[in-house]
C-alpha cells in the first residue's frame, strides 16, 4: 500500500482519504502528478486548476482532474 502526504502539513494521508484528519483539508488524488492535492475551490491558497472528477458527488471517486476537463 502506497503513502502519501498531506499538501498542507504533510501528515500521513492514504489513498482513500478525502481528507487530511490532521489539518482538515479536502484533498483528492492527482493521477498525473501521483499525489495528493487541495482543489483551489476548497482552499484558495492552494493555486491550481484542478477540480473532483464527476463521479466525487456520488462518494466513489477522490480523482482529481483540470478545470478545463468535460467530466
């Protein structure tokens, strides 16, 4: 089982994790960086184009995909 860290605090976060339980970001996977991110649209701070895919408001999916991205 890979781990990972936390963007903002570097805590342990795994793959299943939408949230940091430490800092209490939202956080989501980034495939093409292979690491966890904080959409800009739940933390301003953090300046990216990324956005849940479609399938995050069903609760299925922590994949993080472009703003610019149909799905």
């Amino acid at each position: 089982m890979k781990i990972f860290k936390c963007p903002n605090c570097s805590s342990t976060v795994f793959f299943e994790n939408t949230q940091c339980v430490n800092c209490k970001n939202t956080l989501g996977y980034h495939w093409y960086t292979d690491k966890f991110a904080i959409p800009q649209t739940y933390n301003a701070s953090f300046n990216n184009n990324l956005k849940f895919c479609f399938n995050h408001k069903y609760s299925v999916c922590n994949w993080l995909i472009e703003q610019s991205s149909q799905k």
